[in-house]
C-alpha cells in the first residue's frame, strides 16, 4: 500500500477543516484507543488512507453556535486571538458536525478538546488540495458505537496508537503525517484522562 506521491506546487490558500480524535479507554485498561476511517480509495483526499473522522468547515458551521457566551468559551478555548469568535465556534461545531457524518457519533462542543493544528504545505507530498485543519480530541460517549459511514469511509477500527503505527511501519495500512504524529503523541498517555 502506498499514497500517491505530489511535487506540484498548490498556490490556493489552505481550506478551513476540523477532524476529531475519538478516544475511549484501551481494552486492556493501559493507554487509549482511537478510532480511525478508512477512506474510499477513490477519494481525492488521502484515498484509502486510514485518517481521523473529518472534512471542511461549511458556511453553515458558522452559524450553529450563536450564544455569546457559549462561543466566546470556544474561542478561548482554542487559544487562536486572530481567528475571531465565530470562526473559533465554526470549528468546534464542523468537528462534531462531521463526527456525525462519519461514524455516527454525537459528540458536544463542550466536549472538545483542541489538540493540535496542521497546515498543508504548499507542496503537499500526498495530495494536491491544502487544508489548515484543527484537530480536537474527544471521549466516546458513554453507550455510543462508533461505524464508519459506507460512503467517504469504507472500513474502520480502534487501534491502540502503538499498534496503528507498528502496522503503518509494516506497510500494512497508510497514514498522513498528522495521523502519524497524533498516534505518536497518544501512545505516550496511561489513560483517557492523560490525554484530554
């Protein structure tokens, strides 16, 4: 298995997008777990790469968290002053918007916790679209069941973050740089606590 290598330079600007790391406490009681979609193979972005549920930021995102109060905890919360208030909000509600969309998950804004932010680079070593993406981790809510969607995602798992990288390492399935790093990360944490 191996992702389409790019060396084109992309001269549009990056596209606003959020992905959620969906954590539960590891099986064993050491460490957590993460849940991870397979996309489609003839998807345009990271086809059949295993990635975190995720997609763009839509208009429509903006508009869902209207309570000042609500959307100003938001935008504290994600630390980024130049950002503004509504987009902040914009990000946290398209990371649980998609969560739906991609495993069938409902997760709270509330309930999001910024992690980490990757912007594409111009030229983008495995695709030709640039994205600034900020990625949120959340708990599994209690009696919820994570599944792939059949249509942007073909196949999903929780993985151990040590055991997704050994098999990326193998060759057995493929990661984007941010997956690899986030996996690395999350391995060093003893429980779902640690890492939120």
């Amino acid at each position: 298995m191996a992702l389409e290598l790019n060396d084109e330079v992309v001269d549009t600007p990056p596209r606003d997008s959020a992905s959620v790391l969906l954590l539960r406490e590891a099986a064993n009681g050491v460490g957590v777990e993460i849940f991870m979609v397979r996309r489609h193979q003839k998807s345009d972005v990271l086809g059949g790469a295993y990635v975190f549920p995720g997609g763009k930021v839509d208009e429509a995102d903006a508009g869902v968290i209207r309570e000042a109060a609500v959307m100003e905890r938001l935008y504290q919360r994600l630390g980024e002053p130049a950002l503004g208030r509504e987009m902040a909000a914009a990000m946290f509600a398209a990371a649980a918007r998609e969560t739906v969309e991609e495993c069938h998950v409902t997760v709270r804004v509330e309930e999001l916790v910024p992690f980490t932010r990757w912007i594409t680079p111009r030229t983008p070593s495995l695709q030709r679209k640039r994205f600034d993406t900020r990625f949120f981790a959340a708990p599994l809510p209690e009696g919820a069941q994570a599944v792939h969607d059949n249509h942007e995602a073909v196949d999903s798992i929780w993985f151990a973050p040590r055991l997704a990288l050994e098999r990326y390492w193998a060759g057995e399935i493929d990661l984007a740089p941010p997956q690899i790093m986030s996996l690395a990360q999350l391995s060093r944490y003893r429980s779902l606590a640690d890492a939120l």
